[in-house]
C-alpha cells in the first residue's frame, strides 16, 4: 500500500536541480502546483542553496511558487536535537525531515542518508523523491 503525503517539501537536491533548469525537476514543479500543490522549502535550504549555486535567478523562479519554512526559536531546537541523535552535522538535512514529519510531506532531495536517518528518528516513514 502506497504511503500518502500531503505535500511536498524541498531539500537543497531540488534547489540545485531547479538552477542548473533540470527538466524532469521543473516538469514535477509545474506538475505539483497545477495539483494545488505548493511546495515548501525551509529556509535552511534556501540559504544553502544561494551559498552553493550560481544561477540564483532560477532558484528565485522556485521560491517564487513555494512556500518558505521560516526557522523560529523552538524550531531550531528540535532541527539541532534530532541532528545530534541522527548523528550528523547536516543541518539542512534534519529540516528537511522535521518539516517533512510535521507537515506529513514527501520529500524532494539528494541528502539521502541524513534524511533517512532524521526521519526514522521522527518515525515518520521518508517518501523520498531522490535528485
């Protein structure tokens, strides 16, 4: 039986592919905001995205049709706790998957091992759309 979520959110894999204007990301893009559904991206990976990637105009195209996660205090409590038990200095990675839990979303990324182990740690079972 297939896992349902109820939205999308993006790691900094999906950033990446979105400014080097990868067509089989956008194409999915496209596709999630005709189904009314609009992507989220916490603001960690938005930052790592524009720290890593040249074509920042492209990433402001995506952010432009996503909804972006903003990190408050207690927020960054939870994301700093579960990277200490997940055992990684991947910050973004354990966002990625506290947002993902939360909201109860799929994931779009490339941070495969982080994530898993973030969102086991949640027990929320990561449905991950790897880039």
């Amino acid at each position: 039986m297939a896992t349902i979520r109820s939205g999308l959110v993006y790691g900094v894999g999906a950033l990446r592919a979105a400014a080097r204007g990868d067509r089989v990301f956008w194409a999915m893009h496209r596709a999630a905001l005709i189904h009314g559904i609009v992507p989220v991206i916490p603001i960690t990976a938005v930052a790592e995205g524009f720290r890593t990637e040249a074509r920042g105009d492209r990433i402001q195209d995506l952010l432009d049709g996503s909804e972006i996660e903003p990190l408050d205090p207690e927020t960054a409590r939870r994301i700093g706790e579960l990277a200490v038990k997940a055992a990684t200095t991947d910050l973004v990675a354990a966002s990625v998957a506290e947002v993902a839990a939360r909201r109860n979303c799929a994931v779009v990324a490339s941070r495969q091992n982080a994530l898993a182990n973030s969102s086991r740690l949640l027990g929320h079972k990561l449905v991950l759309h790897a880039l």
